[in-house]
C-alpha cells in the first residue's frame, strides 16, 4: 500500500479535505505547510518565532525554513505521510527530494487533482472569502498553472503521477483517489 503521497491541484480542488480524509482511513501523518507553519508558531519553537517574523514583515516564508520543519516532523517518523501544499515549483521538488532521500523517505505517489477551471472558480467563489473575487481567483489559477506545470511533468517522468478527476461528492472523489493508489 503507497505510504507516502504527495498531493498537487490547483487552489479550490479538494486537496486539503481529501487528504484529511485519506489520512484517517489509512493512519498517515498529515503535513500540511500551513498547517505546520501555524502549530510551529504556535509552539513557540526556534522555527516558529523564525517563520513568525517573516510572516509579520507580510513575506513568504522560506524553502530552506519549511524544509526545516518537515524535516522535522518527518526525522524518525516511522508510518506513512501525506504532503499537502509544498512544493509548489521544481526548486522546491528538487530541495524536497534531496531532503525525503537523506531521510529515506522517497515519495511512492504524487496525486494531481484536476478539475476544470469554470468549477474551480464556482467552487472558491462559493468559499465566500474575502479575497476570493473572480480576477483574484483567475489570477491564482494562472499562477498555478505557470508554477505547477513543470512539477506534473517532473513526476510524470518519474513515473509517480497519478491523474484524479476532482468534481462530484466528496466521496466519490475519495473513492477515485483510494483507487488509483491501491
């Protein structure tokens, strides 16, 4: 059974709900990069005042920074992972691989949630955020595409991508995602 996925998709396809999901039925650790960056602040640990102080200044935290902290989290970590959010371009895949090598924890599977762009934007507009008006959405799924094109060609050449359609129930978006990795 894989035990270390790594999800890609485009903002609004599901990924943080689906690997919730899958990381329940399966007893994965879930890291997410925001999520840690939160619980990393929030404990007060070196990394956390550290990606703190960047975020206050209104930056993007590091790759070097939130390599840190899954390296971290992953560093004895005996059971399977899910990796939701990172890495977002091939510099980061490449740090990451570097980094899941030393460890000896080679990703198994990339998942890529697809999903057609019109229900993307019905779906973010739906979310009702603030900042989630039409052209800052179309503006996200532009730079998605331009930064995450050369990652699904990457691990596709690599063998480990898998394609999964994202629309329907939450369930039947699981049932496809336990699918294509058994």
């Amino acid at each position: 059974m894989t035990q270390r996925i790594l999800f890609l998709g485009p903002p609004g396809a599901g990924k943080g709900t689906q690997a919730q999901l899958l990381c329940a039925s399966r007893g994965l650790l879930h890291l997410s990069t925001g999520d840690l960056l939160r619980g990393e602040v929030k404990a007060g640990t070196a990394l956390g005042q550290e990606a703190e102080a960047v975020m206050a200044r209104g930056e993007l935290v590091s790759d070097q920074l939130v390599l840190a902290i899954v390296r971290g989290r992953l560093s004895g970590h005996q059971g399977g992972w899910l990796l939701d959010g990172f890495p977002r371009n091939l510099t980061q895949a490449e740090a990451l691989e570097t980094l899941l090598t030393e460890l000896a924890q080679p990703i198994e599977r990339v998942v890529l949630m697809e999903l057609d762009d019109d229900l993307l934007l019905q779906r973010l507009l739906g979310r009702g955020r603030a900042d989630d008006n039409e052209a800052v959405i179309r503006h996200r799924l532009s730079v998605y595409a331009e930064q995450t094109a050369p990652l699904i060609e990457h691990y596709n050449q690599q063998g480990l991508l898998v394609a999964v359609e994202s629309s329907g129930t939450v369930e039947a978006i699981a049932e496809r995602i336990s699918a294509a990795l058994d």
